[in-house]
C-alpha cells in the first residue's frame, strides 16, 4: 500500500472497543477508504496472529482486553478519558470521527462521553461522535434499559444544545451473535439473560411464550453501517439510526435454530408477572444488582423496547445502507457452520 493512500484514508477513533467494538474495527479495517485508531486505559502488544476470513483478526488479552498487531494504518493510544488526555490523541490522529463502545450503566457515562464530546468540538478535524447507545428503540423509549434515565439521558441533551459536532444515536436490537456457540463469536455470553443459551442448549422465553415482536442484527453488519455511515457526507446524520437484520420472536428463534441443527431445544417460561414482581423487588438496589440487571433485560424483550421501528430501520437502509446485505438468523448460523469463527 502506498503511503500516499493511506495518508488519504479517514481515521475513525474506538472509544472502549469491546466484544463489539471487535467486529466494527475488522469492518472498518476491511475498507480502503478508512484507517482506525484504539483508545484504550491500558496497551498490551500480543504476538502476531492470522487472518480471520481474510480480514485482518482482533485478539483477546486477560480480563476482557484485547490488541491488535495490525500493520500500519492501526494504531492504539492509551487514554484515561479526560480532555486533557483525549484531544491531543485526536489531533495527532487526525480523527475525522470518534465511535464509542463505553457501556457504562451508571452516571459516569454522562462525565466521560462530555469529555469525548469536548474533545471533538475543540479538535482540529475530528467533528463527528456516535456515542455508545447500541440500544433498540431510544427514540420511542428514550429510557429504557432503566439506568439509561441516568446516564444516556442527560449527555443526549448536551449533544442537543450543541451544534459544533454532528452525531448520531446508532441502535441495532439485539446482537444476533448470541445465538451462536461462545466459541463461535467475539460476544461473551449473557446467561441468564438473554434467552436462547446455545452452549447449554436451552431456552427460557420471558412474557408471552417468547412471542413478542423482536430485531437483531449481526454484529459485522453494524460494523458496515458504521463504516456507510462514515462516508456519508457531513450535515447528513439523523439524530436517531437504527439498522436490523431481522424482525421475529424469539419462539421463532428457537424453532429456526431446531430446524437447523435438527433437535429440540427444551423451553422454559418467565411470565411478565414475574418481571415485574422482579423490577419492584429490586428497585433500590444500588449499586445495580444482578437481579435487577437481569430484569431490565427482560422488561426490554417483553415490553419491544429493544425492536427497531420496522418503517424508519427500512427507510434508512435504502438510505444509508443499499450496498449491505444483511443477514438473518438462518444466514448467520449457516455462516457460522463453515467457519471456526465469525
């Protein structure tokens, strides 16, 4: 590669690139037009490793932290997420664009991303932030998950007041990554959770049988969104962006993933009842227990907050997104079959 293209691809800057922040960077790096910066509290250089389907592979360190020892254009940049800390890696980077991967359940999102936010707005270049939201529906559920009230909430209104960086909230539904084996994906498992437990073979469908309307979207297609959505030309985001692979239930889930492997997968049930019952037991907990996490998961599955609204999600797809074909449940386990990792 000549150093006169890589001097013109865009850099777009990874705040807390975790389990997906992993398939957004491959599918930035999978593109000529674009080169990725690593913001992380911590660096760590692992040996070389292989390509993964022929895109460049992120690897895993202890507790959570991965590296990449890509060749050049990639670079990784500690930070401890202060202005002070931040901008000077913007500038040096020459960042046209900051993605972040915080999921931070508590109020410490809100100091955090108005550093981030700061940041952009005093940088030379990089005047662009989708900040970590990742969610279903937040136009419609502005806070739902329920610690969203005090942490998403709050920093959306210091991006309204303020005009000097263009953003975007990007939702996706569920990731549909979770249905495959742990082996299989970059997501760690969320058991007890999310619904269908592949490893263990085994399905608790919450409300209604497990029949409420869903979406997901596998992980590698939000990172193309991002990468579309990077090339869209500055002044045409829309505050809220919602991308899906597929619209169905989670019973209907179970029995795609039945016909596939060709076995029964036993089912239990949680009632809404119960979730309930649930969400008012645990309501103070503070800080946020296990079980009250666990609850508001399922508040999301039974109530659609995490379904992306079908009309708009198809809207900007044959807006933003014409040239990704996105997979469906069906697609991405057959994909996963012939593949030791996707």
């Amino acid at each position: 590669m000549s150093t006169s293209s890589i001097r013109n691809r865009q850099v777009i800057a990874i705040a807390g690139a975790g389990d997906l922040g992993r398939y957004i960077c491959e599918e930035i790096l999978a593109s000529p037009d674009f080169s990725v910066v690593i913001l992380t509290r911590s660096v760590k250089h692992p040996p070389q490793i292989p390509l993964r389907n022929d895109k460049p592979t992120l690897t895993f360190q202890t507790e959570n932290k991965w590296f990449t020892t890509l060749p050049h254009p990639t670079a990784i940049h500690q930070t401890n997420y202060t202005l002070s800390s931040l901008l000077p890696i913007l500038d040096a980077t020459h960042a046209t664009a900051l993605v972040s991967f915080l999921n931070i359940p508590d109020p410490s999102y809100i100091a955090i991303h108005a550093a981030l936010l700061t940041a952009c707005a005093q940088s030379a270049t990089c005047k662009r932030l989708i900040p970590s939201e990742w969610a279903g529906d937040s136009e419609r559920y502005p806070d739902k998950p329920a610690y969203y009230a005090t942490s998403r909430l709050p920093f959306r209104t210091m991006l309204a007041r303020q005009a000097e960086v263009e953003w975007t909230l990007v939702n996706c539904g569920w990731l549909a990554e979770y249905f495959l084996p742990a082996r299989k994906s970059y997501m760690a498992p969320i058991k007890g959770k999310f619904p269908v437990d592949p490893d263990g073979w085994a399905a608790c469908l919450r409300g209604r049988r497990g029949e409420e309307m869903q979406s997901w979207t596998c992980a590698s297609d939000v990172g193309r969104a991002v990468v579309e959505l990077c090339r869209v030309p500055k002044g045409g985001w829309e505050r809220w962006t919602f991308v899906a692979g597929e619209w169905s239930s989670f019973e209907e889930a179970v029995k795609t993933i039945e016909r596939f492997y060709g076995r029964p997968m036993p089912r239990t049930y949680k009632s809404s009842e119960e979730i309930r019952h649930a969400l008012a037991e645990h309501a103070g907990d503070d800080p946020i227990s296990e079980e009250l996490e666990t609850a508001q998961v399922e508040e999301m599955m039974v109530e659609g907050y995490m379904t992306c609204p079908k009309e708009k999600t198809l809207m900007q797809r044959d807006q933003y997104f014409k040239d990704i074909s996105f997979m469906c449940l069906k697609q991405l386990l057959q994909y996963a079959e012939a593949r030791d990792h996707v």
